[in-house]
C-alpha cells in the first residue's frame, strides 16, 4: 500500500510539475503596470522578485504591489510544415524521357506525359494524365490515359518519391500501369524537377500478319519495359 502512495505522489508531482510549466505569475502594481513572469523570491510585508521570460529580474517593495495572480499561459501552436514541403493545391506535372522493352529490346519507345491533380498533403498527390508511346519496332502509337499518385518520403529540397500510375490505352486496347521511385530537386517556391525510373506493364491487342484476313489472327499480351523520365512540376 505504501510503495502505491507514493507511485500516486511522484505521478501526481510530475502532473503538476508540468501544469506548473504552462502558468506564470502575474504582479499588478498600484501604479497600474502589469509584470508577468515568475516569482523567485518573496519576503512577506517587504519584498518580492520577478523574473520574466526574457531573463530580466525587478524588484519591488511589497507597499507597491496591489495584488499576485496565477495566470494559464497559452502555448502558441508553431506549424510543423517544412518550408520546403509541397504546398496543397493545383499542380501540374510534365514527363519527358524514354523506355526500352524488357523482353527482346524492340519494341523501345520515347516517353511523354502530362499530370495534372491536386496536392493534397505535403506528401501526397493525386491527378490524372495522359500520355504518349510510339513503339518504333512495330510502328505504333499508344496513348495511355491514367491516374496518378505520388508519394514523397521527406519534405526537404531533395526529397525522394515513390510514383504509381494506372490507366487504360484505347489505342492498344489494354490497361496500363507503371511504377518507380525517383527524386524531387526543388528549384523555386512551388517547382521542381525530377528524375523518375521504374518499369512499365502495357497490355495490347495485336494481329498477327499472318492471319490478316481472319479473326483468329488478334492476340493479346502484356509488354513489360523499363523506363527513365525527367520531369518539371509546378
């Protein structure tokens, strides 16, 4: 029973140890000043010192003093965001770079997106795009239209991201997805340029020459590629 007493005593000491942190003393003289601070010395019928927050100290007679009060003192909520963060808000992202088929090397391709969507959080963006592949093996275009989402790690001015986009291509009649990670340098108040690497799944219906004039010729598979953008937001 003893040892829970004093369990309670030294809890409830630390719980008014830091109550004591937000309150301060406040002395109203007669002459009308208001000093705010904390008492470090008082003597009864004579004296009393105050020190306030910016380390000064006064004295005063206790003739002077019409009265002493506690006062709560409210904590002023200082942001958390990094100046270097993403802002919430409109935000375009433009893509340029290239791709290169994972599986024979042929069907390689420029690379072009546009994003546009909304800064949600500092680090999470959503928006959707539109792009453009031309496949120089088998001379074909695809325009993928998509979803994006990024994910920043950090808010600093070279900030690691994580980049996901989900879509469809009319074109080749087929879904479209690609994944990367890549890193934002950040070149103003609210832009930036980024380089982004990943890979690529674009499904594609295609026919075979060799059945030209029949319907079973149509087949459908799943081209994988690497690829590397360099990007600008803003």
């Amino acid at each position: 029973m003893t040892k829970k007493i004093f369990m309670l005593f030294a809890a409830l000491s630390c719980y008014i140890g830091m109550l004591a942190q937000d309150v301060r003393d406040v002395v109203y003289l007669k002459n009308g000043s208001i000093i705010k601070g904390m008492v470090i010395e008082q003597i009864p019928t004579e004296s009393l010192k105050i020190k306030t927050s910016d380390g000064s100290l006064f004295v005063y007679k206790m003739e002077e003093v019409l009265k002493i009060v506690k006062e709560e003192v409210v904590k002023e909520e200082v942001p958390t965001i990094s100046k270097n963060g993403l802002k919430r808000g409109f935000r375009v992202i433009g893509e340029l770079g290239y791709e290169v088929e994972s599986a024979d090397g042929d069907d390689n391709s420029p690379v072009i997106n546009f994003t546009a969507g909304y800064q949600l959080a500092q680090k999470v963006f959503l928006g959707a795009g539109i792009g453009l592949r031309y496949y120089m093996d088998d001379e074909k275009s695809s325009v993928p239209i998509y979803f994006n989402f990024r994910s920043d790690f950090i808010n600093a001015k070279i900030n690691p991201f994580v980049d996901v986009k989900l879509g469809y291509s009319p074109s080749l009649e087929g879904c479209f997805f690609s994944v990367g990670m890549g890193c934002r340098f950040k070149v103003g108040e609210n832009h930036g340029l980024s380089l982004l690497t990943g890979f690529a799944i674009q499904d594609r219906k295609y026919k075979d020459d060799y059945y030209y004039y029949d319907d079973c010729g149509i087949f459908q598979d799943a081209m994988t590629s690497a690829f590397i953008t360099v990007g600008f937001d803003f």
